[in-house]
C-alpha cells in the first residue's frame, strides 16, 4: 500500500469521529486535574490561615479574676511574746569568802531582808578587828593633843611659852581628831561589809535558781551568781510588732495570751509601753504589756502567743494570696485593664493573713486583679478573661465590670 493511500484510510470519517472523543476525553481530565490542584491550593491556604488564626488565639493566656474584699478583717494581730518576770535580780557576793551554808532551794518564796546564805570571812573579821584598834588609838592620841593644848594654854597666860606654840598644840589636836574620823570611817566601812556576810532578799519573790553550794568561794575576787530572784506577782510580756501595724498599737490595749502548758486557756494583759523606736535589724517596734499573775499560773521565760484584737480599717483591700507577684523584691498584682491589656501595680501590704493578705495601698477594690498570675506576665500583654471568680467587696459578690473599655 502506498503512502496516499495510508492517509485516505487514517483520515476515514470513523477515525476523525474516534479522535475527537479521545482529545475530549484528555482534555476534560485536564482540566479535572487543573481544578483539583487549585482546589487544593486554596483549600490548603484557607486551613493554613485558619491554623494562624488559632494559633494567635492561643497565643493569648486566658486568666482568672481574683476575689477582692474591702476593709480589714476580723482577725485579729497574733505575734509571738516572751514572758519575764515584773522584778528578777542576779544575787553576788559583796564579800571575800566562803559559803557557809544557804537556806533556800530553787522554787522557794521569800520575803524582802530574808537570809538567803551565810559567807564566812576571816580575812574580813581581822580588818575589823583591826580597825577598832586603829579607832582607839586614834582617840587616845586626840585625847592626849588635847590635854597637852590645854597645858599649852595655861602657860601661855604666864608667858612661859610662846603663842607659836600654842597654836601648834591646838592644831595638833585637830589633826588628831580628823585620825579619828577616819578611823571612825574606816570602821564603819568594814562594819558595812560585815554586814554582808549575810546574803538577803532584795525583794520578795521566788527563788528561780542556786548556782552555788557550801565551801564555794564566792565575792568581788569570784564574781559568781549566788541565786536568781524573781518577783511574779505580776508578769511582763515583750512583743515585737511589725513596722507596717506599729501604730495602730496603743498603750492601754489589750490583748490575751496563750500559753502552751495551758491548752484551751486564755490569759488577759495590757500594753503599759513601748520603746518608741523601731529596731533597726528588724524593724520592729518593741511592746511592753502587763498581765497580773496572783495565782502563779504564768511562767518566767515561757512563750506566748498575743493576741490584739485590732480595729478595723475600711479602706484596706483584701486580695488572695495567690494573686502576689514577687518582682524586684517587692510586691506587685497583675491587673487586667483597657483592651484587656495586662498592667502590673506595685502594692504595700498591711497584714498577711495566710490565704489573703491586706493591701494598704496599690490596688483598689474596682481593679480587676488577675488571680494565679503568670511570672511572664508584662505590662501591656494582651489576656482573655475567662469566667472566673468575680470581685467581691466588703465580702458581697460584685460584677466583673466591662474590660473593654
């Protein structure tokens, strides 16, 4: 067959028919295949776009609305307190020597000038004895000066003698009277000390310890503690108060006291002073209360827990404790405010009550107070409020506001 004839039989009217079907057929799948890719792509931007959506919605921290209240609250001001006795003294030696004996144990009341121990001191005694010696002495030679003057005297009237010595034998007299004047001093003196060989009771009390026992040797040349004294009739009670409460701390409060040895026991006490100055180590004001303890029940040197029952202050605010941030070693809240942005506010608190504290100043009861806020938190960061706890005051629920604005 030839080649015209090849072309006459390709281009037959059923082959035309046939290829044009075929070039349908590739062209609509052609154009199915452009249609899903596109689709595809579109539909892939449009989840791309949506993912980014979420993605920044996520971005955003959803945070919690922190309950605030108005005004103090009715608990009162406990802080720790030391017990002393109203009167305690460390009884020394005022003399050389040995205890003789003592008379009193720990725990034993006593009254003011009563024996407590007996020192025995011989190098004392013959000073004494001494001095009565030197006290005679001296009196018999002022005697003598003063028979001798009056001699004088008389023969000065018959010109025996002259004036000059006159005079001399009557100031020899007054020499010899000043001998004894302080041998009479001297006398006395050691007399006093005898009479510290005695140890007594500066005040009536209770022997709260005896740090010494017979033979010891005691005095000036031995500074050791005999006995320790305390009068407890009465007890003083030191509280240190915080600098933030030290004013509202007034003399006449007062408080109550709890004791370990006493469980379920209260005890009543006043505050007759304060020292007027913050310690500067603690900034503390020292508070010195009263309390009477007729039937011994308090013990010097225990530990208390005081109570103040402290008045109430309406424009304090109080927030949760886990609504504090802790930046720069200072106290902050994170508040949520226009736009729902974040801003950070430097807060002074009053009082820490454990699960809420109160706030003096910083914050005030109509801001809207982040609770559990993030460390990352800065000013400006954008927040969404969830539905949370809402704003209290004065303990009564209140609206969360309108933070859009």
């Amino acid at each position: 067959m030839s080649q015209s004839q090849e072309r006459t039989v390709i281009s037959s009217p059923k082959d035309r028919r046939a290829g044009r079907k075929i070039g349908f057929w590739l062209g609509t799948a052609t154009l199915a295949a452009v249609g899903l890719a596109a689709f595809g792509i579109v539909t892939r931007r449009i989840a791309d776009y949506r993912l980014a959506q979420w993605t920044a919605t996520q971005a955003v921290p959803s945070v919690e609305l922190a309950a605030l209240k108005t005004g103090s609250s009715g608990q009162g001001l406990v802080l720790p307190g030391e017990l002393k006795p109203f009167i305690e003294a460390q009884i020394r030696a005022r003399v050389n020597g040995y205890l003789k004996d003592w008379k009193y144990d720990i725990g034993a009341r006593v009254k003011a000038g009563e024996t407590l121990a007996t020192i025995d001191a011989p190098e004392l005694d013959q000073q004494y004895e001494q001095a009565k010696g030197e006290l005679a002495k001296a009196e018999a030679h002022a005697q003598l000066a003063k028979l001798t003057s009056k001699r004088w005297a008389a023969l000065r009237a018959s010109t025996a003698v002259s004036q000059q010595s006159v005079d001399e034998k009557g100031g020899d007299v007054n020499a010899k009277e000043a001998d004894v004047a302080a041998a009479r001093a001297n006398l006395d003196r050691l007399k006093a000390l005898k009479g510290f060989t005695a140890v007594t009771a500066p005040f009536s009390g209770v022997v709260t310890a005896r740090r010494v026992d017979i033979g010891v040797l005691v005095g000036p040349g031995n500074p050791i503690e005999l006995f320790d004294i305390a009068d407890i009739h009465q007890i003083r009670v030191y509280v240190r108060v915080p600098q933030p409460l030290s004013m509202r701390i007034n003399q006449g409060m007062k408080a109550t006291l709890t004791l370990s040895q006493h469980p379920g026991r209260t005890f009543e006490a006043r505050i007759i002073a304060n020292s007027e100055a913050i310690a500067p180590n603690s900034r503390t004001l020292l508070v010195q209360l009263l309390a009477n303890n007729s039937v011994g029940a308090l013990l010097p040197g225990s530990f208390a827990e005081v109570r103040f029952d402290l008045p109430k202050n309406p424009d304090v605010v109080r927030i949760p404790a886990t609504a504090l941030l802790f930046k720069d070693n200072l106290f902050h809240v994170a508040t949520v405010g226009p736009g729902s942005k974040v801003i950070l506010k430097k807060i002074s608190v009053d009082r820490d009550l454990g699960t809420e504290v109160e706030v003096r100043e910083g914050v005030k009861a109509s801001d809207h107070v982040i609770n559990y806020p993030s460390e990352y938190l800065r000013n400006g960061d954008a927040v969404i409020v969830s539905q949370g706890r809402g704003k209290e005051t004065s303990g009564e629920p209140g609206a969360q506001g309108d933070l859009e604005k």
